[in-house]
C-alpha cells in the first residue's frame, strides 16, 4: 500500500478531518480532539497528532498528550488514539507511525514516550517496552503501561531493539570474533536472532546502536540494574554491557556509546555507581573502560560463563557519580 505520513502541525487544513476521523474512531467527543490539534499548531511538541493517508482517506493515526486519561501521571507524555482502519491493517502503517512519533519527539526534546494499552506483543516488536500496570480514569481493571527511550550522539542512535533488526542482527552476531568474547554464543540464523531479541535485547535499558550513516544497528549497550547484576548492591547501581560489529572496531562508536548512557544513569536514572567488566584476554573491552573513565577494582576467578558452559577470568572496574560528574566539568 503507497501511503503518506503526516504530522497535523505541518498540515492544518487536514485539522477538521482529523478530528472527525479520530472521533468516529475512539467515541470521544470532537471538540476535545480539535482543541488538542489547534494547541499542536503552536509547534510546542506536546500534543501532537500524526495520520497516515492512502488514497484520499485517513487510514490510521496516532497523538502524543500529556496524560491518556490514567492514575500514572508522572508517566508523561503519552501516544494515544492508536487505530488503523481493520482493511488497512497488517502492512505495516502502524509500526511506521510509532517510529515516526518517536522520532519527531525526539527532534524536538522529548526522548522518553509512554502508551497505556490493553495488547500486548504489538509494541514490543516496535521497540516498546512493558513497564508497568497503570488504570484508566474510570477502569475497573489495570491496563500495560509500556515505555520508549532514545538517546543520541553524534554518529549514533541508541534506541531499542525491534523485531525486524533480526536480519541486520544474523550477520553481525554470527561472527565468532563478537559474541563469545563478550561471553555469549554465536548466533545461527535470523530465527536465532529474533527470539535473542525478543527476550536478551528486550530488557529494561537495553539499547540498539544504530550508525546515522547506514541507519542500521551496529552494536548493543545496556544497563543491568539492581539485581539483575552480581555486581551491584542496591538499585541505585547498575552493571554496563555492550558489544558491537567487527566491521565497526577501531570507529570509537561503543566509548561514545557507553558514554551516552553514562550521562542517562547518572542523570535522568540517578544511579550512582556503575559497574563493568572484561573477560581475560579482551583487550578491546578493557580499552573502551579506560577510555570511559572506568577503574579496576578487583579479578575474579572461576566466574562462569552459562552461554559457553565455561569459566573464566574477569576484571571489574567501577565508575562513581562524583568521579564522572568530575570529569564532565
């Protein structure tokens, strides 16, 4: 289907039909919608609504407001309003309307988007998180709260993982000089893959790095907090990993990754200890710490490896809040 995505602030006189169509849509009365679409205009970010048109009709939208009518209202802001039409369903209209929504906010200062749903499965294929239970204004039961993070430097993208990565993903992993030296196994196929991202690569902070250039991920960075660390000791802490394509060593793009996380735990997540390590003999890891800000503290023996049935040996190195805060003066 040939389609044509639209930001309603770029197109005002679409504004009418919008909001006929997303009242016909949702029951909700049409003045709301039209009001919420004339405050967009003013090009603030938030709200803002975005259509998709196919042959003279809208055929499936979207709207980022401050709060979608629920009892989380920290969580902000938040997609609402998603629909396709049930004939228009299953070509991908709205997968490529979550990607541009989380684009344009980003463009324009907001890097966290949340959305209150009643599915499940969907978004995650698009790089959306669950996060939590949250209750509609009115509901009798709690609905998933789901969660969206990007973050930028200037060669890369850090966004999370979808389902359709899995075929630039194959490749990359299935080489034997990437995996096994950050302790997991090579992959076989894009099915492998797949199901490596809908489960490892789905965790909570765990990010795609995607090259501006190609607009393909390159690599992995993450975060593992509290206890889903050995490492850590509260949840104030958290352990840093990463990995990224052979074809990219030697480009700096993981150090400049790792550092845009850095400022997101010690920012935005508070954390105050950040934790990381390197099997024996990955030189390339201990470099990327070092180059980080990350000091060793200690060798452990014996530590193994459950993706390689094996032991090893590992360093670990630590990063404090005041150290790194230190270091961004």
């Amino acid at each position: 289907m040939d389609y044509t995505l639209i930001r309603l602030s770029d197109r005002p006189a679409l504004l009418d039909a919008a909001a006929d169509w997303f009242h016909e849509k949702w029951g909700v009365p049409r003045e709301a919608y039209a009001e919420s679409m004339t405050a967009a205009l003013t090009g603030a970010g938030v709200p803002e609504w975005y259509i998709a048109a196919a042959q003279g009709r809208i055929v499936a939208g979207m709207g980022v407001i401050e709060n979608d009518f629920h009892d989380r209202k920290d969580l902000s802001p938040n997609v609402c309003a998603v629909f396709t039409e049930p004939d228009c369903r299953g070509q991908g209209l709205a997968g490529a309307l979550l990607d541009l929504v989380a684009a344009d906010q980003h463009r324009r200062g907001t890097d966290t988007l949340y959305l209150l749903t009643d599915h499940d499965s969907f978004y995650e294929r698009h790089g959306w998180r669950y996060l939590c239970p949250a209750r509609g204004d009115g509901e009798e039961q709690d609905a998933r709260m789901y969660v969206h993070h990007v973050m930028e430097t200037g060669r890369l993208f850090l966004r999370p993982w979808r389902w359709s990565d899995a075929e630039a993903l194959y490749p990359i992993a299935a080489d034997p000089e990437v995996g096994p030296a950050a302790g997991w196994a090579c992959h076989t196929s894009p099915a492998y893959s797949l199901n490596i991202i809908k489960t490892v690569l789905s965790e909570p902070e765990t990010y795609a790095v995607v090259d501006k250039a190609s607009g393909l991920p390159v690599g992995s960075v993450g975060l593992m907090v509290g206890a889903r660390s050995d490492l850590c000791r509260g949840d104030d802490e958290a352990e840093v990993g990463y990995w990224i394509a052979r074809a990219c060593w030697g480009r700096g793009l993981i150090p400049e990754a790792v550092r845009a996380l850095q400022a997101y735990a010690f920012g935005p997540l508070g954390l105050r200890t950040l934790w990381c390590g390197a099997y024996a003999g990955n030189e390339r890891s201990r470099r990327v710490q070092e180059k980080c800000g990350f000091v060793p503290v200690l060798t452990r023996e014996n530590v193994f490896v459950p993706a390689l049935g094996e032991y090893r040996t590992e360093t670990v190195t630590r990063l404090d809040r005041e150290t790194w805060l230190a270091s961004e003066k």
